[in-house]
C-alpha cells in the first residue's frame, strides 16, 4: 500500500497532468490555489515549470473605458478561427473582488459558450502580502503549461502594478480612445513607454484623426526599439472592425522579436523581477515567523506610531530575534 | 580635534536641525537623499523621528483631467491664509521624471511665489528596488519634521501603488469630476471604499448634479466609519469656488476622528505596512550581498528563462548561499 507521502505526490503528479491536458477544473482548482497562497500551488508550479514557455504573451491596457475587455474578446475570438487556445486574465487592481465567480466573467464567457479552447479568469487586488503582479504572473505560467497558446493578459494603465503586469507580456498594446481629454496626456505619457502596438479604438468616433496624428507625432519622437517602430492601428472592437489588421499587427511584431537579443533580455529581466519577489516572500515569512509572528509586529507598529520607537530601530529588533540580523556565517 | 567619525556626527546634527527649522535646501537634499535612497537618509531620519507625527496628512487622489493640482493648489492658499506652513507631495506614478526640477512644479511654485512657508516637490517612479509608496512615506516624514502642519499628498487615483499612498494619509479626498463616462465607474468602485470626502470639482459643467446623486447614493449604501458618513463638496477649483467650504469639512472630519480609536488604528497599520517593507528591502539586500551580489541573480534569471532550472530552485540556490536558508539557529 502506498504512504501517506507517496499518496500526495501521486494527488500532485495527477493535477499536474490533468492541468497540462487542459483541463478546466484543475486550471481553475490551481488559479485558486495560487491566489490563496496555498503550499500546495508551489509544487504545482514547479512540476509544470518544464512545460511552459510555449504561450505567446499580449498585454493589454488603457484608461478605464476605452474598451478593453472588448477588445480582448474580439483578438481571442480571431486566434480561436486559428484554433489556438486561448487563455484571458482580467486583472482589476480597483476591484475589491476576485475569483472564478466574477458576474464579468460569466458575462463574457457568454461570448464563447461552449466553447473548451478558452479560459477565461478575472483577478483583483489581494491582501497588502499578495502581490498581484506575482499571482498574474504564476496564472499565466499555468495556463501556459496548460497549453493555451495565446495568453491575453488586460489590465488598467495606470500605476506600477499595471506596469509590472504588462512588463510580463511578449507584445504590449496600448488603448486609446478620442475624447477622453487633452488632460489624459499625462497618462499616456507612462504608457507611451511601454507600448509595442497603439490600438486607436472607437475609430468611428469623433477626434479620431487627431488623436491618430497626435499619437504618431509623440510615436517619431521615441527611438525604434531593436528595430520595431511602434505602430497604430484604428478599431472599433464593438463591431469587430479592424480586429484582424490588429491580430496580424501583433504576429508582425511577434516575428520580429521572436530571435531578437531584445526579446531574450527583456524575458530575463522578467525572471530577475519574479525572483526578487519571491526572495522577498520568503525572507519576510522567516523573519515573521521566527519572531513569533505577526504579534510581535503589530506591538512594533503600535509602539512606532505613539513614537516610542523609531521604525529602524523595530525592523532591528524584529530582525534580531528571529536570528536574520548582523552578517551571514555561511560562505 | 574631532575625530572624522565625530565630524560626520556633527554634521548630521547640523542637518536634522537645519531640517526642523524649515530650511527649505537643507529639506531639497534630504528628498534627494531619500529618492537615492542614500544611507545618509535613514540616519537623518532616525535623528528627526522624535520630532514627527504633528502634521495633519491629506490625500487628494482622483483619475487624470479631475483638476486635482488646481484643487490641491487652492486648499494650499486658504492653509497658508491661516498661517499654516504647507507641503506639497504631487506623486504622479506614469512620469518617468522625479526630482526637484520639474517644470509642472516651477508652475505651480509660481501661484505661491516668495512665501516660504511652502513646499512643493513631485515624486515619479522609481527603479524596480525603489519603492514610491515608500519615498512618499519617508517625504512626508520629513516635512513633518520640518514643521509642514499640513501636508497635501496628490496622486493619480488607479492601482495599489495609489492605495498605499492614499492609506498614508489622515483623510482622503477622492475628486470626480462630471462627464468622465459612466465606465469610469469602475475606477470608482475602487476609490468609494478608501474617501473620507467626495470632491465634485468642475460642478459648474453639465452632468454635476447628477453626478452628485449617483455619488450619495453610492455612499448612502456605504455603512458610515466611526461614526463618519462620507460627504459630498462641490468645488470649481479653477475659480477657486466651495474651497473653503471643503477645508472646513476636511477640519470637521480631522476633529471628528482627533482621539478615535479608528484613526489610532490606522497609524499602527500604516507603520506596521511600513515596517514590513522596511525589513523586505532589508533582507534582500542581504540575501543578494551575501550571494556576491546581482550578478547571480542575473545567471540565475538567465537559466530559469531558458527553463535550465526552475524558479524556486533558483530562489533556494540564492539562499543557500547567502546563508539565509533554513530554520535559524537562534530564539
């Protein structure tokens, strides 16, 4: 009869298998297990690792408003004619909720019924110890290894976090609309940087060639990266126009970079990124931990906010009673 | 003669005094310290520590295009009518510009030209190691330190790099404007569960009074804090109308929560959010000098990118040789 021990490595290795078959259920059971921060999510992960990194990565992000979830189901409708699979993430660092049970996502799954080749999942933020970047990150991995080849990846655009989502991706696209006001430059200002592909959407709508012109005036004044000049590309998602330049935009860049050093870098420095984190993750919960938890913590910050403590001097303390402070013994 | 330990002593004294007094380059270059994140910047913090927690700290955060410096601008000027000496922290998390040089700021310094009783400085993003929220904080500190009774901290409303500014103030003002789209909503959801007082600025433009409706009518379902029921004030920052009205409420609101336990409670976990950011970039400092540095990392993100090694292992591998694995050895 096979231990306890064996037992669980054969649960393990069985999801692990039923994840990469594509199955919906493990895809789901694990997305909560890796927001719920469960031990068991690690293990998974790190079964899958091997199999991943075949999905093609596209973020997609914008002001709220410009249509973005739109859009994102119109892309995922033409890679689907391609019968790739397809995976969508819907990060929502406002949304106080999260999970498979989003009203959004039923709403949207409704778009695809039936349809097995995709999945799609809403995110929102997690608790001040989550990370969202982190948790979208290990999402992607899964339903990368999951074999969704196209894996959309949306998000606000605004903030850090969005940035850290968005640096995840292989291809970024930027959405605009016309009439959002002039004020919102300073927005496009931050994303200017991290676009690939400008999407102008609602094309139909007034304002339309101005902004167009706007953007390719601010679009020659930033330097090719690795040879690829960020282009845009006019929709109108509701009606499903211009979706497929769009689609065929985004391969353009794909084969571009698919040998590019650039590429190679920017995946790299992703991996740098995720690696401090979880460090961070780690190093936090042995320090908690072997100060006798969050109690001792919680005293600190009492005694730091009535200033009886400065808050270097808590941080010395924690760190000395849990045996991390002063210089390492080991070589 | 002082010994050159004594010397730097000295100096440092010098400084956190020049700081408590106001002095506004003494104050520029501590900012600078912090930004750079200058081993200097903790130890004139510790010094000025003791000497902090008197300023009231007001958050003004609200999508782009709400007007929110015109309206931070005018509440500066019925402080400063009131003698109160003022500090500005404009956080714009999409520039890839920070510092004291920032044309927007010379503008702004413009309207409060020769009056020294005021301090404006922008903060913009920071390298991954960085941390805004984090500099905010410590700027804060600081002005605190150098005797800014009021201290007005403004940022782009979207993201958690804006909800951990915001959650660093006494009270929030989240500012909406008519005529954003209703899909802005969204974005709203998220700002309703972190104001004190709703700003309805530009509540001459078409759509205010509905606007207003819809908001009390959201924030009637909103269950009221300690007491406080989220209040709406209607402002036209541009012609400096409903100002005073809103530095009323926001008095109203500070009395009202002067000896909560509410607000006793929020310090403690701001400075408990505080403290574990500080031991995070602590450890990791220490894990990475201790594994001879980026370079490491920089291989190990390498090998995970071409899947030659698994994440966690990589994390393990930084660990082990920065002598931070395992249980610790001490109680």
């Amino acid at each position: 009869m096979a231990s306890p021990v064996e037992l669980a490595a054969q649960r393990m290795q069985q999801w692990a298998e039923q994840v990469r078959s594509g199955d919906v259920r493990a895809v789901s059971r694990a997305i909560t297990a890796i927001e719920n921060r469960q031990p068991d999510a690690e293990e998974l992960l790190r079964r899958l690792f091997p199999s991943t990194g075949r999905a093609y990565l596209t973020g997609v992000t914008g002001a709220p408003g410009t249509g973005k979830s739109t859009l994102v189901d119109r892309l995922a409708a033409v890679y689907r004619q391609q019968e790739e699979p397809v995976g969508i993430i819907a990060v929502d660092p406002t949304s106080p909720f999260s999970g498979g049970a989003i009203l959004g996502d039923r709403i949207r799954m409704q778009g695809h019924a039936g349809d097995a080749g995709i999945f799609i999942r809403s995110m929102a933020t997690r608790g001040f110890l989550g990370g969202l970047a982190r948790a979208t990150a290990e999402v992607a991995l899964l339903l990368d290894a999951a074999g969704k080849q196209q894996i959309l990846i949306e998000t606000v655009g605004v903030g850090q976090d969005e940035v850290d989502i968005v640096r995840l991706a292989d291809c970024v696209l930027v959405v605009l609309v016309p009439g959002l006001g002039d004020d919102i430059q300073s927005m496009k200002a931050g994303l200017m940087e991290i676009g690939d592909i400008f999407v102008l959407n609602k094309a139909d709508r007034e304002g339309a060639d101005r902004l167009e012109q706007q953007l390719l005036a601010m679009l020659s004044l930033v330097a090719p990266r690795d040879g690829w000049q960020p282009t845009v590309v006019r929709t109108v998602a509701t009606e499903a126009k211009g979706i497929d330049a769009l689609a065929e935009t985004v391969t353009e860049f794909r084969k571009h970079f698919e040998t590019s050093e650039e590429r190679r870098h920017k995946r790299a420095e992703h991996w740098k990124q995720r690696l401090i984190e979880m460090l961070q993750a780690q190093l936090l919960e042995r320090a908690l931990d072997g100060a006798a938890g969050e109690k001792l913590l919680d005293e600190l910050a009492a005694d730091v906010a009535n200033r009886k403590k400065d808050p270097f001097a808590a941080v010395g303390e924690i760190l000395a009673r849990s045996g991390l402070s002063g210089r390492s013994k080991h070589k």
